[in-house]
C-alpha cells in the first residue's frame, strides 16, 4: 500500500496555493458560463428560424451555428482538457496541427471539386 506523505508549507506558500486555486475555478466557472449563453444562444437561433423570426434564414443560422460549434470546442480542449497549463505545449501542438489539417484537407477537395 502506497505510503501518504505530508508536505509542509509555509504560510506565504499556503495562500499562494489558495490563490492559484481560487483563479483556475474562477476561470472553470467564466468558461462554463460561457459555454451555456453559446448554446442558449444556439438554441434560440433555431427556434426563431423555425418560428419563420425575419432575419433568421437557413443561410444566417446554419454558418452561426457551425461557427459557434467550432468556438465551443476550442474554447472546451483548451479550458477544460487543461491544455492552457504548462508542460502541454506538444500535445496542444499536434492537436492544433491535426484541426488545422482537419480543415485544410476537405477545403482542398471542396476547391478543387467544385473550382
């Protein structure tokens, strides 16, 4: 069985520690609000488009609503997945590189299909 260890910390050590803390669950809970008024924002797009709401054609919301999708999810692999801590710099890498080609790859084909 793993044996528990105590760490002294000294008082200066302690409130930096708490403070830290208190920053990262400020900023967890700045991003979940976020992510909540995206989607009731999101949701109330559509039912104004399917309540037939001038201004809120198929051409307004379905590019909105991809756009906020992709904001949601760089917004959540950056805050949530903790990629904004040090030490994740390659990992963040890859992932931005694997988007990026993720985007780049099916545009390519899409100009050159229908160029």
């Amino acid at each position: 069985m793993a044996e528990i260890q105590m760490i002294k910390r000294s008082p200066v050590e302690q409130s930096l520690q708490q403070r830290r803390a208190k920053e990262a669950m400020r900023s967890q809970v700045t991003m979940f609000s976020l992510m909540i008024f995206l989607t009731l924002i999101s949701f109330s797009m559509v039912a104004a488009h399917l309540s037939d709401v001038v201004g809120f054609s198929k051409f307004f919301v379905i590019p909105t609503l991809f756009l906020f999708a992709a904001v949601q999810v760089g917004l959540q692999l950056y805050y949530f997945m903790h990629m904004s801590e040090k030490g994740h710099g390659i990992p963040q890498m890859f992932m931005f590189t694997g988007a990026l080609l993720g985007f780049l790859i099916p545009l390519t084909f899409v100009t050159i299909v229908w160029w």
